[in-house]
C-alpha cells in the first residue's frame, strides 16, 4: 500500500515520489490498496474489540496489583 524509501534519505523519498507521478498504474493500485487495508484494520467492529480488549488489560492488571 506504499513505498518504502529509508529514514532520512531525501533522494530515495524523491525517486519514490516520482515514480509515484510517473506511473499512474502503480500509484493507483498502491491507493486502493492502502484504502482496503485502512476501511479494514479501522473498522468500527475492530475498533472496539480493540478497545474492549484494552479495557480487559486494563482492569486485569489493576486487579493483579490490587491483590499485591
């Protein structure tokens, strides 16, 4: 769903962008995927099985500690 380029390196974020302008193809299938992965991983259901879960931890561990 993107390019990789390393950390700070400013000709590798450039050749990445260009490639990007150059070819529409690549760009627009990297957009769509990205789109997928984002309506999946930040779905409401998922989001708040993420949270409950959290929550769950949360209460777990004040009760672990509460005991000590």
């Amino acid at each position: 769903n993107g390019l990789l380029v390393p950390s700070q390196d400013v000709n590798a974020m450039v050749v990445a962008c260009k490639t990007l302008l150059d070819d529409h193809a690549l760009a627009a299938r990297l957009g769509r995927q990205a789109w997928g992965d984002c309506r999946e991983l930040y779905a409401p259901e998922n989001i708040a099985k993420q949270t409950v879960a959290a929550y769950e931890t949360a209460i777990n561990e004040f009760e672990l500690h509460k005991l000590c």
